[in-house]
C-alpha cells in the first residue's frame, strides 16, 4: 500500500500498526476481552520497536473548564492515537 506523504503523513508508521494488529488477531483470534488485545498489542509494538504510550490520559476542557478526561488505549510514536474496539460476531 502506497500514500501520497503530503496527504498521508504517517502511512509508513501506519502501515507497521496495520500490520501489528493484524499479527495479534492472527494469534490470538476473535472473541477475546479488548484489554487481552491491547496488552498482546504492547507487547508487538515493543517488538517491532515502535515506541507507544499505554491508557494516556488527558483533560477534556469546555469553557475553561474541566468537563472530563479522556483515556486513550495507545499513542504511538507520538503520532497515532489507536483506540482498540472489540465487537461480536457479525
């Protein structure tokens, strides 16, 4: 799969994600609760070298208040925010 840089900055790191989240489902199949993906997604990322912050947290504001915080799954590389979904059988 190829991109146009300027209209997809980051398909390279994307394409790796892709790929690692591809790998986890391979092995470890539907069904599953969506924390065991995460964490065998971790544990890819770790191998692939691809560096990521876990259950990041940040302040949601509205009108110079704090009106909740928003948990991300995964930041890669300071790049790509990647919120994991599991669903049922379609």
């Amino acid at each position: 799969m190829s991109f146009d840089p300027q209209t997809h900055p980051h398909s390279e790191l994307t394409e790796k994600i892709i790929g690692a989240a591809m790998a986890v489902h391979s092995a470890l199949g539907p069904g599953l609760d969506e924390s065991i993906y995460e964490n065998a997604m971790c544990l890819e990322l770790v191998y692939l070298g691809i560096n990521f912050e876990q259950q990041k947290c940040f302040p949601v504001h509205y009108r110079n208040k704090i009106v909740g915080t928003l948990i991300t799954d995964l930041i890669i590389d300071n790049k790509v925010i990647l919120e994991l979904k599991v669903s049922g059988a379609i």
